[in-house]
C-alpha cells in the first residue's frame, strides 16, 4: 500500500449546558459534563492522507496552509492516532468549512470530530463510537460532542477511558432550530484552549461546577419531554453563570459585544410577546437563539432586522460525524 485516505464530515454543535474548564489539559477532561445540540447544514469535511512519501505533517484550511500553533494542535493529535495505530507515516490534512471560523461557532469541534474519524479510518484503526468521541476530546474538547448525532451529552467520567459523548436523543426527536446571530465575525482575541486554563482563577468556578448536576438534569429532563420553557430557562441561566466565570477570571474575558447584551435584553421581551426563544453564548460575542421550528421564520424576522446583527446563520438539529463516500 502506497498511501491510505479518508474524508469525514462533522456538524459543529451549541453547548446548552456549558463545558469551562479542565481537571486534566492534556487530555481535556473537564472540570464539569456538557450537554450540546448538533448544527445541521453547518459542516467541517476533512481529508487525509498518510503516506510514507511525506516527511512533514501539513494543513491547509479552507484553501489556507496553516502553521505554527495550529499546525502543532493538529500534528500532537496525530501524534496520538499514529501512537495508537502504531504507525510513523505523516499526513496531509485538508479541511474546508462552510460556515465562517472563530466567534462563537464551534469550528474546533466540528474540526477535530472530522478529522478524528478521517484519521482513525485511513490509518486502520475501528474505533466504536465512544472511542471516537473519546479521540476527538484530546483535539478540543467540544469536539467529543459533534461525534454521536441530534442531542448529546458529554459525560465528565473518572478519567479518559470513561468522559466521552452520548446521544441523548436523535435528531428527529425535536425539530428545533439554531439561528446564530452574527454580531462580529473576525477571530476571538482569547481561544478557548486560553480561557479554560483561567476558569480556576474565578471565585465563580467551583460554585458553577458543584451545581452541574442539577442544571444537566433538568436540561436533559426537558429535552426527552420537548419542554421549551423549561430549556429556556435552563440554557440561559448556563450561558450566563458561564460567562460570568469569564468575566471574573483573572485575567477577566469579556467576550460579550453591545449587540449581544441587546439581543439578551431583548429575548425575554420577545417570549412576552409571545414567540419561544432562548439564547445561549459561546466563547465569543454571537448569539444562538434557539426555537422550536414553527418559530423559526418569525425569529429570523426579528434577527434579520435587529440593529448591530451582521448576518443571521440557521440550523436545524444535525446527525453524527461520518465517512464521505469519496475522497475529495
Ligand atoms: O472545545 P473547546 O475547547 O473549544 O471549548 C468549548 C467551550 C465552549 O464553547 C465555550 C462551551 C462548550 O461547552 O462548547
């Protein structure tokens, strides 16, 4: 055999109840569990190809080589497959996503659950779904999320073997729908790999992370009875005891823009109004308003014409990662 190569696709997801921080950097078990919705239509599809030709590691994304810090992430995670394959060859990775990188759209995620699965398959190795989820952890952890479909929780577990994703519920279990408003679409000043490491610096941190438990419960006691109310009030209580750990870290992140407090303010008065809809925020200032689909046009409605909204991205609940059926 000459070389060997695979292409995967992976959805990005939106954390309903928030992963922030880690007990273990190196292999990205975190300091609480997580629960995530898949974004379908938003997509990552990653080829790779190892051969024993190659003398480098390279990567190029969306068209772009990539170098320095990017590339080392992706090279010490094929450290990793190589290791466990027991095999030296390099790689050329390529990735291209179809929605824009950075800001709060889990691009790191949907990243590394493509190129878990791309990997893991051209190199030979037949990893179930929870090693996969497992594999795609030590990339970015998120990323163990985007590998089983619909709704998925990420369990903390006692240590690598065990903190990996599962499917909560498919993705046709409930139509709803993710309309991510875009008030600043150039990369965030500190990355998420940065700011878990300063979760532990706020007084914040070990209050939000001894209350998982009740806020998993509940979101995940909402999503198996389709009770929005109940996730609404859930998810935005999450986002917000999140980023008020970010905010009294030391250093302090504030990651929110004036458009995204204004959408925040302005939701609650949308649901009086009566239209269901939540929001939650990642590591940067776009926010992800969540409804259930019958919603979905009125939400746009609004978004579309809100002041300080660049552009309004909308996606459905999205399946697992998977193979493409050619190589690219
Ligand atoms: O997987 P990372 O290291 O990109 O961390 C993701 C962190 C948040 O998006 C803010 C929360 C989450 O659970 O996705």
């Amino acid at each position: 055999m000459s070389s060997s190569q695979a292409t995967a696709i992976a959805h990005p997801n939106i954390a309903f109840i928030k992963y922030w921080g880690n007990r273990d950097s190196l292999l990205r078990l975190p300091a609480n569990g997580s629960i995530s919705m898949n974004l379908g239509g938003l997509e990552t599809r990653t080829t790779i190809e190892f051969s024993p030709e190659f003398s480098i590691d390279t990567l190029v994304i969306n068209l772009q080589p990539v170098y320095g810090a990017g590339l080392e992430r992706v090279v010490s995670f094929l450290d990793r497959v190589r290791g466990m394959a027991g095999q030296t060859w390099r790689a050329h990775v390529s990735s291209n996503n179809n929605f824009p990188t950075g800001a709060g759209i889990a691009s790191s995620a949907a990243a590394f659950a493509a190129l878990s699965l791309a990997a893991s398959h051209a190199i030979g190795l037949n990893l179930d779904e929870a090693g996969l989820s497992r594999l795609a952890r030590t990339g970015s952890g998120s990323a163990c999320r985007s590998v089983p479909g619909g709704f998925v929780e990420w369990k903390t577990g006692s240590g690598d073997a065990d903190s990996y994703a599962v499917r909560i519920a498919p993705p046709q279990h409930w139509a709803l729908v993710d309309h991510v408003a875009i008030v600043r679409a150039v990369n965030k000043p500190v990355g998420s790999t940065e700011g878990h490491a300063l979760a532990g610096t706020s007084p914040l941190q070990a209050a939000r992370v001894a209350d998982t438990l009740r806020r998993i419960e509940i979101c995940r006691d909402a999503i198996l009875n389709r009770d929005f109310s109940a996730l609404t009030r859930i998810i935005e209580q999450d986002s917000n005891l999140m980023h008020a750990v970010m905010m009294t870290s030391q250093p302090a992140l504030f990651y929110w823009e004036p458009a995204s407090i204004a959408l925040m303010k302005s939701i609650p008065v949308w649901r009086q109004e009566g239209l269901n809809a939540a929001y939650t925020l990642d590591a940067g200032p776009n926010v992800h308003i969540i409804s259930p689909a019958q919603d979905s046009a009125a939400v746009q409605e609004r978004l579309n014409a809100f002041p300080g909204v660049k552009s309004v991205l909308v996606a459905p609940v999205g399946g697992p990662a998977r193979l493409a059926s050619g190589a690219e």
